[in-house]
C-alpha cells in the first residue's frame, strides 16, 4: 500500500503538453528509472506517436541553455530525455565547479524555506509568496489529487509513480522499485510493461539502485559494512579510499539520528 509519487514526471508532461498545444491529459509517457534517476523514452497524444517532435524541441532547447542537463549530443544518442537530476551525473565536473563558488541547493532551500515560514507566520498572508516559486516542486499538489482521485473513483487512468515494478520491467528483479506508468484503480497501482532503457542508462540505474539497497540493508541494521559498501557503490560516492573516513564523520555528526550503528 506504498506508493512514492515525484512531479518530475508530470512536469514533463505538461511542458509536452503546452510545447504541442493538447491537454495535459492527452499525454502518456514512456517513463522507466529510479526516482531522480530517470528518462523518458517515448510520449503519445491521444495513442499518437509524437516522440520525434518532443525530441526535436528538446534539443532546441537545449541548445540554448547556458547550463544544460547534459551535452544534446548524449539525447541525439540515446533518444531519450533525461530527469534534471541527472546532471550530477553527466556533467558532475561543471556541478562540483559551480558548487566551488555558489551555495549547494540544500543550503538555498533551507534559506527559501526559512523565508516561506516566516511570512506563513504572518496571519495577514493571503497570496501565495513568490519565493514558492524558488523552492521547486510544481504541480505536486496537482499530481497527489490525480492519483487519490484514481485511487478513490477506481478510475484506471495512468500515473509515474515509484512502485514495486513485479516484472513490467525485463531484466530488473521484481521486487526493485521503480518510476515507471501505472495505471490506478481502486484497488492500487499496477505497473504497465515498461520500454527498456538505452544501456548507458540501465547501467547507471542498476549502479545507484546497487547502492539503495546497500544503504537500506544498512539503515535497517546498522551493519556498518553495508554502508561502506553503499558508499563505495555510488557513482558519485568517494570511492574505495576515502569512504571508511567518510562514513566514521556521517556517523559522528548524525550519532543522535543514527542509533542502530552505536
């Protein structure tokens, strides 16, 4: 009865939506990966194939940003397009460079957050405050009705959500979970057959997915050789040598969190 719900997924399908001038509802993704690690690999209207236009714009949008997800040649490639998030992992040089000289994100949403509560406290407050807009998370309220109200009405309409995927997915263990289309009735989600990534992207799932379920193991047990393995297992973790020190100072900060490993 667990269901994760991003609005990464539904915020590609309304910037398809309004790029081709259809309804919201009219859009069905191809969508497979791990929640902030996942692609699109398809999209219809009205069971229409419109892919290749949605590729198109993409890339011409891309080209123009100053700073963009990954490099248009990697989409020309793999004709997919991938979650915002996987800049971290294609262009983790150009991050760790801006993050040299600007604050992390963390540090901005804390800032945006503090700022949002203080004007919340303000019982005169009756439009909505446009650091809001800073914090990130659109159309999440919007993606959380949609599904309660499938679940509800028992519409059997089609969400993205992060469920175990029971074998939609070829080749994954059906017990991983997953970001994939689920169509939701009244009885919950059920995951649809999935379209297989391009191998780059199968790939770097199963690595991050290897160091879920390290960290899980861990977390769940305190068994610190877990975490030095999750830690090791992660793309972007840091790597064999320094991860026992790395891991020594998470514990050592977080001991009051962190009960199980002590």
């Amino acid at each position: 009865r667990m269901i994760g719900l991003c609005n990464g997924p539904i915020g590609m399908k309304m910037a398809i939506a309004g790029r081709l001038g259809v309804e919201p509802g009219a859009v069905q993704l191809e969508y497979l990966g791990l929640n902030h690690l996942s692609w699109a690999t398809g999209a219809t209207v009205h069971g229409r194939d419109v892919w290749p236009q949605v590729l198109s714009g993409y890339l011409e949008h891309l080209r123009t940003e100053e700073d963009p997800v990954c490099p248009p040649y990697l989409i020309e490639l793999l004709r997919a397009i991938p979650s915002g998030y996987l800049r971290y992992y294609l262009r983790t040089a150009a991050v760790v460079a801006h993050q040299a000289t600007h604050p992390t994100r963390a540090e901005e949403v804390m800032k945006i957050e503090a700022e949002l509560l203080a004007q919340y406290a303000d019982p005169r407050l009756t439009v909505l405050p446009d650091e809001l807009m800073l914090r990130g998370g659109a159309y999440y309220s919007t993606a959380a009705v949609q599904l309660i109200e499938s679940l509800h009405r028992d519409l059997g309409d089609v969400h993205v959500l992060n469920v175990r995927h029971g074998g939609a997915v070829s080749g994954w263990p059906e017990d991983w979970v997953c970001e994939l289309p689920c169509r939701v009735d009244g009885s919950g989600p059920h995951p649809l057959p999935a379209v297989p990534l391009p191998l780059l992207a199968d790939g770097l799932v199963r690595a991050v997915k290897t160091y879920e379920l390290l960290a899980a193991e861990a977390a769940a047990t305190g068994d610190r050789g877990a975490a030095l393995q999750a830690l090791v297992a992660h793309p972007l973790g840091p790597g064999a040598d320094r991860a026992p020190q790395l891991l020594d100072d998470l514990l050592r900060v977080n001991a009051q969190h962190l009960p199980q490993f002590s």
